[in-house]
C-alpha cells in the first residue's frame, strides 16, 4: 500500500484553524505531516486548539503581501496545498455588488492567489494542491449567488490548473463539502425545521464531520491518489447522489 505521508511532507493549509480547514490541519498532522494552517485573524488562531505537528499563522488570502508573508514563515519545501479560506455572507447580502465582489475576492480569486505564490515553493519531486469546492459548485443558490459562483469557479479553476500543470509534476484536486458541521452552519443546525429538510435529503441521514472532509483531502495529497487530477471529489453522505 503506498504511504499517505510523502517523504519530508509539509502542508499550508488557508482556513486552517477553524471549521473545515480545522479538521483538514488535524487529519493531516495525525497522519505526520508538517501542517502550516492559516487563520485571518488572531482571535482565530487563539481559539484553535493546540496539535503536536500544526503551526498556526496569520494569513488574509486577499491580500498579495499577506500571503507571501505567511509563505516565507514556512520553512522547506511544500508538498501540499489546501485551500480551506472561504466566507459566505447570508441574508441577501450577496444581492449587493460590493458583497458578492467579496465573497468571490475570497473564495475564487484568493484560492488562485496562494496557488500561484505557492507554487514557487513546491518540492521538486511533485506537490499536491486540494481546493474546496462545495454542494453550491453543482447547484444554484437563490440566496448566496456569490458563494455559488465562487464555488462553481473553483471547480472550473481546479480542472484549469490540473491541466496547466501537471507537466510540472503538480496535481490538482478538489472536494466538495456537503453538509459539514462547522460553526459556519451551526444557525441551519440550530433549525429544527432546515435541519430535517438536509437531512432528509442527505442518504446517510446525518451532518458530516469537518475531519472527514480532512480524511479525503489527505488522501488526494498522498501519493496513494498520484494518478488523479483534475477531480473533483463529493464528501457530501450521499447529498448529490440523489
């Protein structure tokens, strides 16, 4: 069986200290990996708990100077890339031009961003990059167009780079979330009527864990995946199969 851990396997994880990114960090550092996780704001970084392997930094993923900091705290090369930052902005806030900017500012154009800068920093012998994606990158949103769309484009950006540069030995992999217990939804999980209606719709009839998003993620940066790319993986309890 081929090892899930790369010789010398070091990770920067955006999103890194909360929610999904969270247990993205914890899958990656119980399997040996050196995890780098990002989190916006110091408050953040604070509240994550401490993990032998995981060392939190701050990093704001729309900004050019933010990121090439972050970058330059890593030591080594890198040989995986997730891309956990992400917001979304309820009650029709994304109707309004400025918000919906700002949701694609994160989601789409900050996951290019630190892909291209890290990039220059990947191991010689191959890296790995894992976006997240999401149910909304299939389905339309009537009220989060902009996290729609972001998502939708971060499908579309992940077949785009696996195609631009897998010659350089560098795979590019996506999953998308369904129905994730993070502090991000807990207001769906809190209603009682919402909650029924997802997991009704969900197969396995439960909300998922933000480690097994974490546990696909470090499958698709092993060398156990090393013939995929350009993929894009639903971790989702059966929510799109039906």
């Amino acid at each position: 069986m081929t090892a899930l851990v790369p010789n010398h396997s070091t990770a920067f994880v955006t999103g890194g200290t909360s929610g999904i990114g969270a247990g993205v960090s914890r899958a990656l550092a119980s399997a040996g990996w050196r995890v780098f996780a990002g989190g916006v704001s110091r408050s953040e970084i604070d509240a994550f708990e401490p993990m032998v392997g995981v060392f939190p930094l701050l990093v704001d993923v729309t900004d050019q100077a933010s990121v090439d900091s972050a970058l330059q705290q890593v030591d080594g090369d890198l040989s995986g890339l997730v891309n956990c930052a992400g917001i979304i902005q309820r009650g029709g806030a994304e109707f309004d031009i400025d918000c919906f900017r700002q949701t694609l500012e994160v989601n789409l154009i900050g996951t290019m961003r630190v892909c291209l800068a890290a990039k220059k920093r990947f191991a010689p012998a191959g890296s790995a990059i894992v976006n997240i994606a999401s149910m909304l990158s299939f389905f339309g949103s009537p009220v989060v167009p902009g996290y729609a769309a972001s998502k939708g484009g971060v499908v579309q950006l992940t077949k785009s780079l696996a195609a631009a540069w897998a010659a350089e030995g560098v795979r590019v992999n996506a999953v998308a979330p369904g129905w994730i217990a993070t502090p991000l939804t807990q207001a769906l999980q809190d209603d009682k009527l919402r909650s029924a209606s997802i997991l009704e719709r969900t197969p396995q009839r439960r909300w998922g864990l933000p480690d097994e998003v974490g546990s696909a993620v470090l499958f698709l940066l092993s060398d156990s995946a090393r013939f995929m790319t350009g993929a894009v993986v639903p971790v989702d309890g059966g929510y799109s199969a039906v």
